[in-house]
DNA sequence: CTATCTATGTTATATTTTATAACATAAATT
DNA sequence: AATTTATGTTATAAAATATAACATAGATAG
C-alpha cells in the first residue's frame, strides 16, 4: 500500500478543484489553513496544492462542523489522533524487550534446526553467524 | 470498481500538474490533443482539467514516442484500441439468443421450485409474479 | 442586554497560470 | 531540395489565485 498512500499524499490539485470536489469556499479552505487544520503544499509561484488525503481531510471537517463541532474542538479531535497515532509509531520503533530478544532467538534456532536437521551438524555450528 | 472509473475519470488536474507528472511540455500536451490524442475537459473559465486516466494516456504516449512510433502510429493503435472496446460492448448490449432465454427461464424455475418445495403450492402459483 | 468572538462573505490589488496564436527549427520524410 | 513532423519560443489576453482588509450574522461571555 506504499505507493497508494504515496498518490494519496501526493499535492496535485489547485483550491479551485479543491472548491468543488468539498463544496468549501476559497474562504472556508483557507480559513481551515489559518487553523492549521489542512495545510496545503505550495507550488513555485506559491499557489496552494492539495492532495487527495487534503480533500478527505476538509470533508471530514466539513461533518464535523454540520455536527455542529466548532474550531476548537476539531483542533482538539486531531491533537488526539495525532497523539495515538505517535504512541503507534512509538511503539514500533520502541527498542526490543529481553522477552522479545528470547522469543526471537529461539525462533531463529528453531529455523536452524529445520535447515540442519538431517546434516549431522550440532548447533554450535551457528556461533559465527 | 465503478466509483474508482468514475474518480480516475474525473477531470481535476490543471496542465500545470499534468507538465510535472508526466514531464511533458505544455506545448506537448497541447499538442497531442490537437492531435485528438487526449482531449481535456475545460472548466467554465475554459482551462484544460485532466483525469487521472488521462495522465495515464499521455504517459503512455510518451512511452510510444520514445519507442520511435510516430503520431500516425499511435493515433492507429487506439484506433484499434476503441475498434476492441467497441465490439466488446457490442457483444454485452446483444439481445439475448434463445439459447440465453432457456437458460434463464430453467434457472427462474429451478428457484421457484426450491421456494415452493415443502409448502404445498404448485408451479401454478407463480402466475401473477 | 451589550460587547466580543467565530466563521464566513465580499471586495480590491498584485501575481501566477493558462489559452491562443504566430513564428522558428532540427530531424525525418518525400 | 522541399516538405512535414514534433517541439520550442515569444507575445498577448484572460482566468485563477494570493493576500489583506473590511463586513456581518449568529454564538458566547460578561
């Protein structure tokens, strides 16, 4: 799914398409842009470039707003996605615990047996892996 | 797959987006439509909007020239391409042979009759549907 | 109830992007 | 050698966008 995500990601569409596919005003996208709710990239001669998470960002903006949600309370709904989605990330790039290395290890070890089983070879033959 | 045709097929991209895209010129790009290779769709203020599929085609034109084909060919090969497509859906909008319609009408009973298997009713049941 | 704030509209001005069209040209074709 | 093909370049006009300021209905606070 890199690569999708990649096009998703990916700021090719100028406000004015961005205006209708969202239904939004220039002034509403923009006014979001001063909320620091979607912040488009810029082109070379500084024109707001949006990609298609922008879009689905500005939707889901858009319901929260008809649900009657004000500015600061979907600020607060992203800071709170935002900060699950750092315990995530936190979590996979957390270091191995002693209970992750043991299980690794054997794990490995149960493979080396498997591709030594029948060769007479002992597992002291892997120490210079 | 319809509602992804229909957003492959949605003109969103100004031809600045395309030239980057594809890393042709405006005056390549123009120039393959003038061929009536890609042709647009223009927004109200008449500014060229390319779909996702048209980015597709115009690569796969670029892929053609630097094969060596020339505009002839290429305008050939789709040509023959919309030739195919055209019969396919020749053969999906043909009225059904009496062949088909056998088929079906053993099908519809073959359900009917497992409806109406334990309950008592006969086939004649069946009329007024 | 009045004052303030929020979210958005409107307008003006400057800059960027695009459209069209004409002229130019290297490379391929005739 | 003349023509055609595919593309570059330039000029001009129109459209889209950026920024910023002023305006305001409705919500909120004092």
């Amino acid at each position: 799914m890199k690569e999708k995500e990649l096009r998703r990601s990916q700021a090719v569409l100028p406000i004015g398409t961005v205006m209708k596919l969202t239904n939004l005003s220039a002034r509403q996208i923009r006014y979001y842009e001063e909320q620091e709710l979607v912040i488009p990239a810029r082109n070379e001669g500084n024109r707001r470039m949006y990609s298609l998470n922008d879009i689905d960002k500005l939707l889901e903006i858009k319901d929260f707003l008809a649900d009657g949600i004000n500015m600061a309370g979907i600020k607060r709904i992203y800071e709170e996605q935002a900060e699950k989605q750092a315990e995530k990330q936190a979590e996979l790039s957390k270091p191995l615990t002693d209970e992750d290395v043991r299980r690794i290890l054997r794990d490995e070890f149960i493979n080396v047996s498997r591709l030594t089983k029948s060769n007479g070879y002992s597992f002291r033959t892997n120490r210079n892996l």
